[in-house]
C-alpha cells in the first residue's frame, strides 16, 4: 500500500498565522520548506487511482507535492477518485471548495456528516454547482471495497462531538469516524485516526492489528491549550484524547505492534514538535514518529 502523507498538522497548521508560539516561531525562522500543513493522506493499493482521506485548506499544494497525483491523461484529469472524511470539521472539509473543477469525486461520510455539510456547512450544494461529486453516506462498521484502488475501508466509530459551527445539537453518533485500509492484494494494512475521543475495543483492536498505524497526536495534555492561556477548553472537551496521562493514547499504543506507529493532526502547541524535547523523547523511546509530511511511505 502507498500512502503519501499530505500534510501532519492540527487546525492553523504550523506556523499558525497569528501564532507566535515557541513551535510556531522556530518554524517560522527555518522556512517554508519546513511548514507543516493540515493533517491528510493520500492512499492507494493500485497505484492507479487513489483516495484522499479528507480535504484541507491546504489540498491543491498538497497535491503538487506528490507527482503520482498529477494528472495523466488528457487535458484534465485526476488520479484521485474519491475522498473520505473522518469528521465535518473544517480543516478536514474545507478543501472541498477547492476540488470543485469539474471533478468527479466520490465522497464518502457518515449520514451525520453528510447532513451538517448540506445545512449548518453547506460544502455539498456550493461544490456540486461546480462538479458532479457523488455524495456516499457510511455508518460505523461498514466496509467500502474499492476496485481501483486496490483498497478495502472499514469505518470505526471514532466520537460523538459534532463541530463548533453546528447549531443547537453538541453530539451525534459517528459525527467522527477512523479508517482501517487493507490493501486488497497485500497483508498490509493502515489505521489512520487523526480525531479519537475515545478509545473503544474496536479502535484497539484495528491499532493492534494494523501494519501500520497513524493517530490522533493533537494534544499532549489534558490542559495544553489552558496552560497557555489560549482557550478554557481542554483536550477531551475539543474531541481528543491526549497523548500523555494514564488512558492516553501513548498508553494505549504501548499494546500495539505494529512495525509503522506514527502521530498525525498535531496542533501546532504541542512539544513533540520540538525535536529536542523530552516529550519527543517519549516517543521515540516507545518507537513512534511523527507521520512524516511531504513523503510516501509504502506499508
Ligand atoms: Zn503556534
């Protein structure tokens, strides 16, 4: 299986543009070759088409960094036959705005997606009076075998939090979901899970039984964003578990043996950024990575 890795990083991205936070700043300094850009995968099994897990602000350079998703054929074309989104938020839908030129995508989302991108976020009217994407509803467990691609996609109800941008209702079932991508003709397989706010049986059981696993690495703590004095919300109020604490996701990788572990969807506050801290060290003392953003790995 190829996965290219789009980009790593939380909501703002790293530098945020109203940021001067210590990892922002350092970024920033090095230059742009080192920015770090909203979390996304493109994967594929064939080699020939190829999927986007979701779309964000952004996707068209994102796409130019990666030469199999050029076009090939004719004046306009595209690898890329489909997108699937773990989640109506914006980081993960906005890029959807930007994939309207006559495409033909398939996009694929739980029915609770689906429905707050057609009222509270209207993406799906807006893009589909430019192209003819075709909107596909899943639920939590459901199997999607694509042919093309090679690819086999099982959804994994991942939280209930529904985005800040809805109105009234807080929560619904599915309104975030993870992926387990099997390659149809190979053993290897890819947890990718960029928004957990809970770790169920069924999300330790795909972690445990993936090749390769890429998860939610947005927050340290608990109280990151508070102890900065930037938000009053805490990590699980925001829809993610932490990396650090005794439920965190580090605990439960620990049980994991996949040969591949790697954090995505890393806000741009979090010291595992910074190549010398004892945050990363913690991780690479438990062998996982941070997923690493502009290049392919083959799983
Ligand atoms: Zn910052």
């Amino acid at each position: 299986m190829r996965v290219c890795v789009l980009g790593i990083s939380a909501g703002g991205g790293v530098p945020q543009w109203n940021c001067r936070c210590e990892n922002c700043r350092d970024v920033r300094s090095r230059g742009e070759r080192f920015h770090q850009s909203h979390a996304s995968i493109a994967v594929s099994g064939s080699g020939r088409s190829w999927c986007l897990i979701n779309s964000t602000p952004d996707i068209t350079n994102q796409i130019e960094r990666f030469k199999s998703l050029h076009p090939r054929t004719g004046m306009r074309s595209s690898p890329i036959t489909s997108v699937f989104l773990t989640d109506g938020e914006l980081d993960h839908t906005l890029g959807l705005l930007l994939l309207r030129q006559g495409a033909r995508l398939d996009v694929y989302a739980t029915g609770v997606v689906v429905d707050i991108l057609s009222k509270d976020f209207p993406v799906r009217r807006l893009v589909n009076s430019y192209a003819d994407h075709r909107w596909k509803k899943l639920v939590g467990g459901q199997q999607i075998h694509l042919e093309r691609e090679g690819l086999k996609i099982s959804v994994i109800s991942a939280g209930t939090k529904l985005p800040r941008y809805v109105q009234g209702q807080k929560s619904a079932i599915d309104a975030t979901v993870a992926y387990y991508i099997e390659d149809l003709r190979s053993a290897s397989s890819l947890f990718y899970a960029p928004s957990l706010q809970e770790w169920t049986d069924t999300i330790d059981a795909a972690a445990k039984k993936a090749t390769c696993v890429m998860v939610d690495g947005t927050f340290w703590s608990d109280d990151e964003l508070i102890s900065y004095g930037i938000a009053d919300l805490k990590a699980k109020d925001m829809g993610h578990l932490p990396l650090d604490g005794k439920d965190g996701i580090l605990s439960k990788l620990a049980n994991s043996t996949a040969p591949g572990k790697y954090l995505v969807h890393v806000n741009n506050t979090n010291r595992v950024l910074r190549s010398s801290s004892v945050e990363r060290k913690m991780l690479l003392d438990q062998q996982i990575s941070l997923a690493p953003e502009r290049n392919e790995i083959i799983i």
